[in-house]
C-alpha cells in the first residue's frame, strides 16, 4: 500500500480548488480539519465570527467527502482534541501511513512558524504550497516594492488592471481613461433611500450545533450570536454574491464613503468573509463586477471602485503584511499608550457615532469601511490608543479578521504607527468629516461645531490635539502643512483651551 499525503485545511482555506489539492487524488490522501482551542481562543474572537468560521468548516469537510476525499473532521468538544495544529498532526500520524505533509501556505505569520517546524519533529517532508487565491505571490510583491521609496496602492494596483486585464480597452488603457475613480466615491447618503439589506440565511442543523456550542463554550466572549446571519456553504455565499451583484452594486461607487444612523450595511458587499475564508473567489468576483459593467448594468465609479479595493487594496496589504514581517505588529511610530476604553467592548458611550460603530460590530460582526477608519479607528488614532490593544480589538470583533489583512489596516492604514508605510498621512479627522459623510451629529448629545464647553464634539479637541501632541513627528509631512499652518497661527488661549478640553476628556475615558 503506498503511503498517504496528509493535507491539513485551515478555516480560512475553504476554497474548492484550494492549492494543496492541486493534482491530488482523493485515494492518495488524508485531508485533515479541525477545531481547534489555539485557534479559537488566540484573541477573544466574537461568537459570531467564531460559529461563522467552524459552521463553514463542517459544511466543507462534507462536501469535500461528498466529492469523494477522505477527511478526518476533529470537532472542538472531541475529548482527544489535542488543541492546537501540531498537536493534532501528530495524532494523524500516528493512525495513518503518512509519506508527506502538504499545506497551503498559511494566512499569519504565527501559523507559518508552526509549520516551518513540522518536518524537521515528524520527520516527514513538507510542501507548502503557494496560495494561489491571490493575484501577487510574495516574490511578485517585493519585487514590485524593490528600490521604491514609497509604497504607494495606487501604482500596484495598476499592475494588477494589468496583469488582470480587468477594464482595461483593448489598447490596454483604463475604461473610462482614469485608473481611479475615488473622487466620485464620496456621496454622503440620504436618510430617506431604502437601502438593501443583506440575506439572512436560516440555520440547518450544522449551524445549530455550531452556534449552540459557541454560545455555551465562549460565552466570555464579545459579541452576540442573536443577529447571525451569516451564509456557510459555497451556494449560499453566491446567493449573496448575487444579490450583491444585482441589487447593490450599482450604487456601491457612489456611497462607498457614507454612513446613516442603524443602517449598518448600506451599499457594501458584506463579502468579505467569504472572500477571507475560501467560500468565493475574489478574482472571479472581480470579474462579474466587469461583466456587469460592459452589460451597462452599472456605472464605472462601482464597478471600479469594488475591483480596486479587491484586486488593488486587498493584495497591495497582503503583500505589506508579508514584506514588513513578523515584528510590524510591534511598530508604534506616535508612541501611543492609552488603554482601550470600555466602550469598545460595550458600545455604551453617549457619543454617538462611535456607539452606532460599536453596537452594529458587536450585534454583526460587521461595520464598513469608513466606520472601521474615520470612526472608531480614528477616535483610537487622536485618543492615543496603544496600538496592541486597538489591532487586538479589530481582530476579534470582525468575521472577516485574519491577521493579514486587520494587521496592516489597523497599524497602518488607521493608526499611522509604521510611520507612514501605508499611508501618506494620519488618517485623523475632527467631527467635521464625520458630519459631512453621516447623519450621525444631527442625533448625537454633542455639538458638532463646538471645539470646547460641555456639549463640544470631542473629536474636534481631540484633533487638534493630536497634531499638537505629535507635532515633532508629524509636522514635516507636507500633507499636514495646512493644518499646521491654522495650529499654529491660533492664538494661544484657544490653543490652551483646546488642549485642556482634550486632557480633561482623556483623563475622564
Ligand atoms: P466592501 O465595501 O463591499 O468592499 C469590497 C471588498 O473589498 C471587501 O469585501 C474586501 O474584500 C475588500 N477590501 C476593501 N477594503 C479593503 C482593505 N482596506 N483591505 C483589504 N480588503 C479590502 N478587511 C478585512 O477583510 N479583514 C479585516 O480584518 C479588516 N480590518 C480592517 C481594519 C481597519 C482598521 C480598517 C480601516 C479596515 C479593515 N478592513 C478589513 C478593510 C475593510 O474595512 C473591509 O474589508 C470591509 O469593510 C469589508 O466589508 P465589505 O465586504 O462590505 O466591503
Ligand atoms: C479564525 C479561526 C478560528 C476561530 N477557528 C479555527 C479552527 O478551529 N480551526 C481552523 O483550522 N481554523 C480556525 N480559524 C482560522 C485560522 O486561525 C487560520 O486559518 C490560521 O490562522 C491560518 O491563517
Ligand atoms: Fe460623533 Fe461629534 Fe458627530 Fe457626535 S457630534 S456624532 S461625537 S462627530
């Protein structure tokens, strides 16, 4: 009898032409699943996230056997459940005949040195596998970053439309003539328009003895499995694709940016999980996306505004999260130190855009874009969150959380502390910008054009504020001259007033 590969799929690889099956025959292997505690309980992720991810699994493990692979599926509650990876390779092997070990490269670098250790304990070669649901392998990012002074999305994004070809003419130039069409992203929305909202997949037994475990098992942790809504299969996540495609994005491009009060989802996708876990594909979305374009079912601005944040953002952090290796999650450029409030993990705070962000995240697992940068990431950014407690946050409390995408966005996108890799700029803003792109200030206690007294806005002191308590590491970004400019020609009793506004709102958090 030959000997038998042993495949271990992660939760996060639950795609059915996964790279480690590539040329494989289901006689040849034993593929390997579990639940595990290691995974499970890292960070304290959100129930929801956590009965999304393990109802998934069992959902794959048993198609995958309905295509005639043999899977050995350990359950979380399996009394001989050794806890982690390794441990329950060793298991296999010990009831197996095992010659080989292949694996899709892991999503973090934390899993990555697990296996890096595994032939040299089992003695049994190990295949790793390139991920090849991304559009840019590691070398192809480096070697895109190589000699760059700075990183910047845009111009990898471009050799993305290339490589991809996605709306491009066939003179290889952009449809349309501009590559980018974020200045038409920017729509606030109106209270008044119905907004779509996402399908509610009802849950089978599978789900039922998922989200009965998770409850009993995590109840320590955040959020709240009342609202799951989640889809688990590859069918039901191309229902919502559909959907997507058909009802909502066409007016993805204009509203990209806005936010409304109890409107959690707006005209997003609410992708993203599946996207991060396996159950689609993104090229082949990204593709749709056109399709729908070139039918005139949608404008420009939504058809390239999705297949940028995708083909663009998506892969240009991935590549980061890669090339600044395991140590970037330690960066903290502005030597921020604050603990996270309480809030975050409550949503009771009178301050309302922040209480709207926080209560949806931990009802669905989900806030959008815009809530995750301009509002509680920015509230983190200008308080001086530590940036540990922030990045833990928003690994937790996401579904679509894995460490190489929420890294990067968290410490870089949001809370500039790799000192500008990502961004050219803080993404720091007063309430002024919130006002513009929400309705929240209109039903919040504080007041919006206020910078001091009782019913002032914090995030207008807390602004100032900032760029005053980060001057010397900030103040030669051409970027932030104009502000700088307004600081400093302030008179100094406004300055000293906004400065105590901002302490004694610190110091009461
Ligand atoms: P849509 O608005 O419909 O966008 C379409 C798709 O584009 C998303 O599904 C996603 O796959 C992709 N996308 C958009 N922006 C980004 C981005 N900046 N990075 C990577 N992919 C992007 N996204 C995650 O998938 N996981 C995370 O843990 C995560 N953490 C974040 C933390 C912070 C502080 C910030 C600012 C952003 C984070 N994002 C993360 C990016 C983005 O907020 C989410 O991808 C998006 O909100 C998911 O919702 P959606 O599917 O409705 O997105
Ligand atoms: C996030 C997660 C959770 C909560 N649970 C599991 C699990 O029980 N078993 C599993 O294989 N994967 C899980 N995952 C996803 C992994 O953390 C992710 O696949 C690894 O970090 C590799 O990137
Ligand atoms: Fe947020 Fe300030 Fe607007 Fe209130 S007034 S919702 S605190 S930005």
């Amino acid at each position: 009898m030959t000997r038998k590969n042993l495949i271990p799929i992660f939760g996060d690889q639950l795609s059915p032409n996964i790279s480690s099956l590539d040329q494989k025959k289901p006689d040849d292997c034993i593929i390997l699943m579990a639940e595990l505690d290691e995974e499970t309980s890292y960070v304290r992720h959100h129930k929801a996230k956590i009965a999304y991810i393990l109802s998934a699994m069992r959902h794959y493990a048993r198609a995958l056997q309905d295509r005639g692979w043999s899977v050995e599926y350990v359950k979380l509650n399996d009394p001989e459940n050794s806890g982690s990876f390794t441990g329950e390779i060793a298991r296999a092997i010990e009831r197996h005949d095992i010659g080989a070990i292949r694996v899709t490269e892991p999503g973090e670098w934390r899993v990555m040195a697990m296996i890096e250790n595994w032939e040299e304990k089992f003695g049994t070669p190990v295949t790793i596998c390139p991920d090849s649901r991304f559009l840019a392998t590691h070398q192809d990012f480096d070697d895109w970053a190589e000699g760059k002074k700075q990183l910047r999305m845009e111009f990898f994004y471009r050799e993305m439309r290339r490589k991809t070809m996605l709306l491009l003419d066939d003179k290889g130039k952009p449809e349309g003539g501009k590559w980018n069409y974020d200045s038409d992203n920017r729509k606030p929305a109106k209270g008044s328009e119905r907004t779509p909202q996402p399908i509610r997949f009802l849950a089978d037994d599978v789900t039922g003895e998922v989200l009965d475990l998770v409850g009993r098992r995590f109840s320590h942790h955040p959020g709240s499995l009342e609202h799951f809504h989640f889809a688990v299969t590859h069918e039901e996540a191309m229902r919502q694709k559909r959907h997507f495609l058909d009802e909502v994005l066409p007016r993805f491009g204009d509203y990209q940016d806005a936010m409304l009060t109890g409107e959690p989802f707006l005209w997003h996708s609410i992708l993203s999980p599946y996207i991060n876990s396996g159950l689609l594909d993104p090229l082949d979305l990204c593709r749709e996306v056109e399709g729908k374009y070139r039918e005139g079912k949608v404008p420009l601005n939504a058809a390239e505004g999705f297949i940028r944040q995708i083909i663009g953002w998506r892969e240009y952090i991935r590549g980061i999260y890669w090339r600044e290796g395991p140590d970037y999650v330690e960066r903290n450029f502005l030597n921020a130190d604050r603990p996270l409030p309480d809030f975050y993990y409550t949503g009771e705070t009178d301050i309302l855009c922040l209480s709207e962000a926080i209560g949806q995240t931990l009802d669905f697992a989900y806030a959008h874009h815009i809530q995750r940068l301009m509002i509680t990431g920015n509230f983190a950014l200008i308080a001086g969150i530590d940036p540990q407690a922030v990045h833990r946050w928003y690994l937790e409390v996401y579904a679509d959380a894995y460490e190489w995408v929420e890294l990067p966005n968290t410490l870089g996108m949001s809370l500039f502390a790799d000192g500008g890799i990502i961004a050219s700029k803080p993404y720091a803003s007063s309430g002024n910008y919130i006002n513009k792109m929400s309705d929240y200030c209109q039903h919040c206690r504080y007041d919006v054009k206020q910078r001091t007294g009782d019913d002032a806005c914090p995030f207008n002191s807390l602004y100032w504020d900032f760029l005053d308590r980060n001057q010397n590491k900030l103040q030669d970004n051409n970027r932030l001259a104009m502000p700088y400019r307004i600081w400093d020609k302030m008179d100094l009793d406004a300055r000293n007033q906004i400065r105590s506004q901002a302490k004694s709102f610190l110091d009461a958090l």
